[in-house]
C-alpha cells in the first residue's frame, strides 16, 4: 500500500499472524450468518410459509355433510320424526380454484423469505462496511490529531527560540484543539455503526470490537447493460408477478362462487300413528336471482389489473433505482482513481515538503497548516467517496438479490 493510503488500510488485520475471529474482529460472511440465524423478519417470514401450507391443505378439503333433524307434534302417540343427512355438492370447480389461489399465496409466501434475505443481506452489508468505515475514520481523525500535535511541538519550538511570533503558537494550539474533537466525533461516530450492526445481528450490544475487511478498495459490480440483463430476476419483481398471479388466481375463485351449490339430502321420517318408516330425499339449490356475486367478481377483477400495474411500477422503479445507483458507483469509481493517483499523492508530498520546510525555517505554521488540511481534506473526501461506492454497490446487491 502506498504511503499516502497508510491511514485507509487495516495493516493489523491483514498481516497479524493469529485468525481475525480470535482477535474479536468480525468478517463479513461471519456477520451474515450471525443476521440470517437471529433475524426476526426471516422467522416470521418463514412462519407465513408454515401459515400458508396451512391454507393450502384447508382449501382441499370438501365440505362438511349436514344433519338435521325435526319434530312434528310432541306427543308420542301422533308425532312425526324426520332426520335427514344433507350432502353438500360444489359446483363451478370451486374447491380447485380454491386450492390454487392457496398454492399461489404459498408462492408468495416463500417469494417474500428470498426477498427478506436479500434485504437483510443488502442491510448487513451496508451495515458493516460502514463500521469499516467508520474504523477508517477514526485512524484519519487520530492521524490528523497527531499531525496536529507535531505541528504544535515544531511551533512551540520556534517561538521559544524566537524564530516565530506567539500568534502562530495559538493557533495551533487551536488547530490541535479542533483535531481532538474531530476524532472525539469519529470515535463515536464510531460506536453509532458498531451498535447498529450489532441490532442487525440480534445483539443488545456488540460482541466484537471490530470488523475485518479492507476499506481501501472499490466494490466492483458489472456495467449497467448487465445489472439490466439481470433485473427480471430482481426478488421484488418476482414476488409481483406472484402477486398478480395470486390475484388472478383470486378472480377464478370468485368466478367459480357465481354457480349455487347442490345439496343432496337422504333421510328418513317414521309416522309413529301409523307405525311407518318412509324415506326420504331432497334437493336444495339456492335462485341466483338478486346474488350472482357480481360484486366480488368485480373487485376481484379490478384488483388483479391492479397488481399489473404495481408489477409494471415496480420494474420502472427498480429500472430507475439501479441506473442510479450503477451511475453513483461508477462515478464514485473514477473519482477514487483520481484521488489515488493525482491527488493524495500530491497532498502527501506537498504536506512532507511543508513540515520538512517549517522545521528547517523555510516556511511559516500558515504554509504547513495549509498542507495539512489538504492532505486531511484528500483523505476525508477518499473515505466519503469510498462510503458512496459501497452505499451504491449495496442498493445495486438489494435490488438484484445478489
């Protein structure tokens, strides 16, 4: 790594001899497994599947016969006793309709788990490159607060040998001052990410001290061209067409409630007056003269040419979301290639040049203070288009599932 970068890296991670996860620091596949077997919505995302199989099983099922039973004249000697056994026939294929608007809300339901992880990876990942981040930070905020204090220890020298006027000895007194709280901010911006990464993975409060990665280099994603290829695949999308499917599925099931059911009953009457037992049948078929639930169908029609549109919104959204955010990481991209190549270089020299020059009388607190929050500002603008890039990549990974 170059020496201009030496505050981005994590060298400790990288070259120490002992495995990370027994140094407390976190990897990024360990904080996904530790998410996706503590996460609450992919429970209850996977309680809706169990849910629906319930669906499924009681849409199958044929309806219950029908007993029944009357009683005509209370007195033993004349009374007449009917009991009938009612046998209810669907019409109109409504159990198969049934059954798969059930099938396709099981779909959904399973749609939704593949979309829940995705997000959920998608927030894990966002989540732990902005510890690593933050990390970064934190370095650059110590770094610049022992810039800071070496500028101050070289001004402090030159004003006791008179070489400099007390003024430049104030402010960098002031300058070391705003550098403290400057790192102050980034130790806690600091604790801030670590908490939130440490909810994502179902923790009151985090059981790690850090996170292991480098933060120096750009995620890499395909070009736009391909990331579009992919995006009918996006878990969203799918689960849109399922929806619209479901509610498809939904119109034949109201469809199919327009044909009256039959009910066939057989039975028996004994007359105890005259000592007879008579059989007896019946048929039951309700007049759809008023109710053809033509309501129902009409909203169940209306709702899945709602679906469709929200199926086509969703594929414009998702269209749109992912040609920013491709364009954020690609512009991103170029920008930390200038900065790596042009202008941290340039800082760091001009900033050795400037402290080289104040400590040999050449140049003036002002010249190095000039340099030094140059190459801070190079550093910090780095890190902040470093954090887009990954913000970027991590919308890119949520709408394509990756």
């Amino acid at each position: 790594m170059n020496k201009f970068l030496w505050p981005l890296g994590l060298a400790a991670a990288i070259f120490s001899p002992a495995p990370l996860w027994a140094q407390n620091a976190l990897t990024l596949d360990q904080a996904l497994e530790l998410a996706a077997a503590r996460s609450p919505s992919l429970f209850a995302a996977a309680k809706e599947i169990e849910a629906a199989d319930g669906a499924v099983r009681q849409a199958g099922l044929r309806r219950n016969p029908e007993w029944s039973s009357s009683v005509e004249d209370l007195r033993a000697r004349t009374r007449t006793t009917t009991t009938l056994i009612g046998l209810p026939v669907e019409l109109g294929d409504k159990r198969p309709a049934r059954v798969a608007a059930a099938e396709r809300s099981k779909d959904l339901a399973v749609a939704d788990l593949a979309l829940a992880r995705a997000e959920l990876r998608a927030r894990v990942t966002a989540a732990y490159f902005g510890v690593l981040l933050a990390q970064e930070r934190r370095s650059l905020a110590a770094d610049s607060a022992a810039i800071a204090q070496r500028a101050k220890d070289a001004i402090g020298k030159r004003v006791a040998a008179g070489k400099a006027s007390p003024v430049e000895d104030t402010r960098a007194r002031v300058d070391l001052a705003n550098s403290q709280l400057e790192a102050a901010e980034a130790q806690a911006e600091l604790q801030t990410q670590r908490f939130s990464l440490a909810l994502l993975l179902g923790q009151t409060s985090p059981s790690f001290e850090r996170v292991a990665g480098e933060a120096s280099a750009a995620p890499q994603r395909p070009a736009l061209e391909a990331l579009l290829a992919q995006l009918n695949n996006a878990p969203s999308l799918h689960t849109a067409r399922l929806e619209r499917e479901r509610r498809i599925a939904l119109v034949a099931v109201e469809q199919s409630k327009s044909t009256p059911d039959v009910l066939v009953s057989l039975g028996a009457k004994r007359n105890n007056e005259q000592g007879l037992t008579q059989a007896v049948l019946g048929l039951s078929i309700p007049l759809p003269v008023f109710d053809r639930n033509q309501g129902a169908i009409l909203e169940a029609l209306r709702r899945s040419e709602k679906a469709s549109d929200e199926l086509e919104a969703t594929r414009l959204r998702l269209m749109a979301e992912l040609q920013e955010a491709a364009s954020r990481l690609a512009m991103a991209e170029q920008s930390l290639q200038t900065l790596q190549e042009t202008v941290l270089p340039a800082a760091q020299q001009t900033y050795e040049a400037a402290s080289k020059g104040l400590e040999a009388g050449k140049f003036g607190f002002l010249e190095l203070l000039d340099a030094q929050r140059s190459l801070l500002q190079a550093r910090s603008r780095y890190l902040n288009t470093l954090a887009g890039a990954h913000q970027a990549a991590a919308v890119i990974d949520r709408i394509l599932g990756r």
